[in-house]
C-alpha cells in the first residue's frame, strides 16, 4: 500500500528482518506448524497483522493456542493458553500425518540448490567431523506440510552443491537403492502434497521453480549485493527471477514486533 511507511537501515536489526520476512510467508486461514524462536516471532506478527484467522501449533503439543505474551520455547506453558488441544507430540504430528497443515517453519545446517535440508552430519555419516541432535522432527514436518519456509544463516558452508546428509528431502531427492535423483512428486506418490516454498536468510529471500525442483533468488535485503550473495553461497545463484529489494520492515510492522509480540526482549535484541 501506498501509505506504508519503511523503517530505514539501522532502525531494525537482522531479526526483526528475518521477522517481518518471514510472518509475510503467513496467509489468512491457514494452519501454521511453528518451532521455538523466529518462527514464534512471525506467526504471532502475522496474526496480528495480515492473518488474524490463522491457526497455531506449537511443536510440544499446544494447537490454536491465542497466548497473550510471547513464549520463551515450544513446551513453555504459555503455549498453553487459551488454546483449543493441549496434549503432546502425538497430537500435533498426527494433524501433519492427515494433510492439515498449511505451513510450517523449520531450520538446518545445510541446504543445498534443491532444498534437502541436512540436520545430521557434516562429512561421512560413520566417521563425520561434527555430529548434530538429528533430525528432531524435521523430516516429519517438512515431508507432510503442504508448504515449508526454511529459517538460515547464509553461509557458504550452509549453502552447498550437495547437502552432505539428507535429513528432509528437497525437490529433487535420492531414489532408493539407485541414487539417482527423481523429483519429489515421483518419490512421494499419493503422499506428495507440497515442499519447500521459500528460504529466508539473513541476506536474501529465495523460493524454488516447484517444476523443476531448484532455488532461485527471489529479493536481495536492503544494503545486499548479488556479489555478497553469491560470496556466501557454494552454488552458482539464479537470478532471473529476483525482483529486486526485500521489502523493509514498516514502522508499523516493528511497533508490533517489539511493543505487542515481544516487549520482553525474549528473542528479539535491542538496536544498538
């Protein structure tokens, strides 16, 4: 709209962007699977905001819960209030088993051009150089929601060619035994609903050709070069899509952020 009014740099930090960012991922009516953290920030943004009859599960076990203050994880008891199913990880993964989930948010170690996500291993699975929790429920969520936005730093590191372990399939994954790569509606059959449908990272949003299973850059945050980009990214970028600038966050946007959804400073840092 015309009226919006953009904070300017300096006035947000990172996490506010990646915030705003992501809550925009967020449309009105839809079930939306959340982890502790950024994911908290914007679904409770965005039900402010443009999707006010949205639907919240928290990961512990809490669906449609309408806390009034912001909690510190998934399993804190705010997540409790006034929601209409509080039971346990049962529950909520059976609403993920049965297609009702629309969105769900979730992070990783690696995610390479097709979107496989690794949450496991860096190097050799038997003999690897840094072992991680696992998968905690990853593969799961981004198996059986209909959309997943990945929340990452980027890094070159992070962003490869090849993932060294698939932890959630992308768009293109491994056909088993063969090892050849088949797109994601070919592996899932009947079971296929969606996949990944963006990437959110501190220096650009990217979404994904869904046909031909690969990521391309979709805007740049402000003050972001393609050049910055590409420097930290282990693939080469595609940028015949990108529109240009990652919308700011408005003032508006930021009011919310800080004065309604996270007044205590929980997740969000204080602008230096």
């Amino acid at each position: 709209m015309a009226d919006k009014q953009y904070a300017k740099p300096g006035e947000y930090s990172i996490v506010d962007m990646l915030a705003v960012a992501s809550a925009r991922e967020v449309k009105d009516e839809e079930v939306v699977f959340a982890g502790t953290g950024l994911p908290m920030l914007a679904i409770m943004l965005a039900q402010q905001l443009s999707a006010p009859n949205s639907k919240l599960i928290y990961e512990a076990g809490t669906i449609d819960s309408k806390g009034d203050s912001l909690p510190s994880s998934v399993g804190d008891p705010r997540c409790v209030t006034k929601a209409s199913v509080a039971s346990g990880l049962f529950d909520v993964f059976n609403q993920l088993q049965r297609g009702k989930v629309d969105l769900a948010y979730l992070g990783g170690a690696e995610i390479d051009k097709y979107g496989n996500v690794n949450t496991t291993v860096i190097g050799d699975y038997l003999t690897p150089s840094m072992r991680f929790p696992g998968s905690g429920g990853n593969p799961d969520i981004n198996s059986l929601a209909r959309r997943t936005v990945f929340i990452m730093v980027q890094e070159k590191r992070r962003f490869k060619e090849q993932v060294d372990y698939i932890t959630s399939p992308g768009w293109m994954v491994k056909k088993w035994p063969e090892g050849t790569l088949v797109h994601r509606r070919e592996a899932y059959g009947k079971k296929f609903l969606g996949g990944p449908s963006a990437v959110i990272t501190n220096m650009a949003v990217f979404r994904f050709n869904e046909e031909i299973g690969t990521m391309y850059v979709d805007t740049l945050h402000p003050g972001v070069t393609r050049e910055q980009l590409q420097e930290n990214t282990g693939f080469t970028l595609d940028f015949s899509h990108c529109k240009g600038e990652t919308e700011p966050p408005t003032y508006e946007e930021l009011r919310i952020l800080r004065d309604v959804v996270d007044p205590e400073g929980i997740f969000l840092p204080p602008i230096k």
